[in-house]
C-alpha cells in the first residue's frame, strides 16, 4: 500500500503527515516540510528487469 503524505499547517508551522501514521517535525517553511514528506514516501520504482 503506497504512503499518502499530506501537509498540515498549525499556527505557522507547517508539518508533514503520513496515512502509515508516521508525522515529521514541525517546520517554519512549507518547503522544508514536503521535501520531509518526499523523503518519507520516495516515488514508486519499477525494479529492473521487470
């Protein structure tokens, strides 16, 4: 089952949030929070040879 991270502002913080129940820290910058949320859940892959 894929990860599906969304981001979530509270306040001026901006926070990643994942559908496994994983959270990241709380960020200032929204950037710096989906760049957290891409790092949790990297692009699907086709494995060679496939």
């Amino acid at each position: 089952m894929p990860h599906q991270t969304t981001i979530t502002e509270r306040g001026s913080f901006a926070i990643a949030r994942c559908s496994c129940g994983w959270t990241g820290p709380a960020r200032r910058s929204r950037d710096r929070a989906r760049t957290d949320a891409q790092t949790h859940s990297p692009p699907l892959s086709v494995p060679s040879g496939a």
